[in-house]
C-alpha cells in the first residue's frame, strides 16, 4: 500500500522482474488522478497524485505485470477531512514473537491520537518528531500456546469516532514446546547438515536459515552490482543428515522483523541417494508462500 497526504505529491517503489520487462498502468478509480511511469532504467516505477479537493480518502490501484504475473499496489489518498490511514495495516508473526512497525499518515497531531493494544504487545519509545507520517513500532512477546491468537492495534482521533486498526497475527506452538527444536509432537525434525545459495549477502549467509535462531534471517546479495538488476531465480539447496529416511512436510518460518524478501511463488525438487538427479515435487504449478509475514507448511 501506497498512502499520500491530500496534497500532490510522489513517490518511486523498486521493481524487481523476472521476466524483466514489465508495464505499470492505473485502474480506473485513478486515471484522474494518479499516474505511473516506470524509472531508473526500469528497476523503479514512480507513482504520482495531484492533490485531492474531496473531503473523504480516495482509492486507487497500480497494477505491475511483466506478462506473467501481476502486482497490485493499492494507492490510498487523505481527504480534506480529519482521516487516519495506516501502513501496514496487517501482521503475522511467529511464536517466538517480534516486531510490528507502521506508519500512520493523518492530518491530526500524535497528541491528538489515542493508541490502545493487548497487554502482550508493547509499545516502543520513539524520540522522532511526530509529523504527517508518525512513525509506530512495538515488540509482540513469545506466545507460548498452541493456538493462533489475533488482537487489533488501535488508533484512534481522542475527539471523534474516527479510527484504524492494525491487526495483529501471532501463530501457535502447535505441538512445539517453547526452546525445543528438537522435535514436532509425535514427529521428529531432521538435521540440515549443510546449505547452498547462488546469492548470499555478506553476514546473512544460507546457515542462518537453519541455526534455530528466529532472529537470524538468510539474504540474497545486495545493494546488486553496475548492470545487475535481479539475482532471480535464487536457488537455495540443503543437505540432511545421512540415513535421513523421510521427510514428510518442512515448516517456514519468514522474517521476524522488517517486511521485504519474504518467500513468494518457489520450484521445490527433491535429491536422493538414489536419484542424485534433482526432480521437481511442485511440477508446472509453482508453490506460492504468499510474499507475506505467515508460517507456512509444505507437504510432500
């Protein structure tokens, strides 16, 4: 989601394609009103809204496709009435907690605002200035029950019914127990022994992917090189422990804080002792995490 302040205004997102030819286009809620383009030798595309004289939020979509694929942005312009928008507007973390951070763009002063949440989310100091755009970040404590459970930040104007939320997701242990990664209720996790990236960022190697530490994360390289443009596909290979007999389903776990490189559409192929050749297990149709902050589980 994109969110401008009543007045005209700009801004250019990262593009990154494969195949890397793409178009950019506005739906028709915003033809009037908001443009695209791409930019930077179209690994940008620059969103622009002239400024709205409504009194109410207006609401637009850029749609992204490169032929394959498409990706709507959805463009979200104040009014000149009292109005509070947020973004992101939805978290989903996992059982060892994290962070949650948004932005709230609105017309009224953080001193107007009233902000309430659940005891096991807490708000974090922030020393910036409060402007249009303030800034909010919280910590989510460890959930250690075997249940989803679901509470909603809130913000609201102190003197009217004015209002937005910010839900927040947290996922169940689901049979684990807290500290123990030894194993799943009635199942037993196998041992990655080693692992391969075709791209790994300096310090966020492929290892931290499987160190059982939640606040690790691996990374493809970056800032990219003069003339690189996509490291896509990424390739990521890991390696069991010998004697491994099965392996049924594998459990991921996204990023517990920022919100970028979280897991989309994947080719899964599987190696054997065996069959050394690798042969896919998602055949033509690609599996799809979703490109969002959820566990997601994978049965073979």
């Amino acid at each position: 989601m994109q969110i401008f302040y009543k007045e005209a205004g700009s801004v250019v997102i990262d593009v990154k394609s494969l195949p890397a030819d793409w178009t950019a286009s506005v739906d028709v809620e915003g033809e009037q009103w908001c443009k695209t383009e791409p930019v930077n030798s179209g690994t940008g595309a620059k969103i622009s809204v002239i400024s709205n004289p409504n009194k109410t939020v207006r609401n637009a979509s850029v749609v992204i496709n490169n032929g394959k694929l498409n990706k709507k942005i959805l463009v979200r312009q104040l009014g000149t009435d009292t109005d509070i928008l947020v973004s992101p507007f939805a978290f989903t973390l996992p059982p060892v907690g994290g962070t949650v951070a948004f932005t709230v763009t609105t017309n009224l002063t953080e001193a107007e605002l009233d902000v309430t949440y659940p005891s096991w989310i807490k708000k974090e100091v922030d020393t910036r200035a409060a402007t249009i755009e303030i800034p909010y970040k919280f910590t989510v404590d460890t959930h250690e029950g075997s249940s989803v459970r679901t509470e909603k930040i809130v913000i609201k104007d102190k003197n009217s019914n004015i209002s937005a939320e910010v839900t927040v997701i947290q996922n169940g242990l689901d049979g684990y127990t807290f500290g123990d990664t030894e194993g799943i209720a009635d199942d037993v996790q196998l041992e990655v022994v080693k692992g391969e990236a075709s791209t790994a960022h300096g310090g966020e190697g492929i290892e931290k992917s499987f160190d059982s530490d939640m606040s690790t994360i691996y990374h493809s390289n970056y800032p990219f090189a003069e003339g690189v443009t996509s490291h896509y596909p990424v390739m990521l290979t890991y390696y069991f422990k010998e004697n491994t007999e099965a392996l049924d389903y594998f459990i991921y776990y996204p990023r517990i804080s920022g919100s970028n490189g979280n897991f989309g559409e994947v080719e899964i192929q599987v190696s054997t002792e065996e069959h050394p050749a690798f042969e896919s297990v998602t055949n033509e149709t690609n599996f799809d995490f979703g490109s969002k902050g959820a566990v997601v589980s994978f049965f073979f």
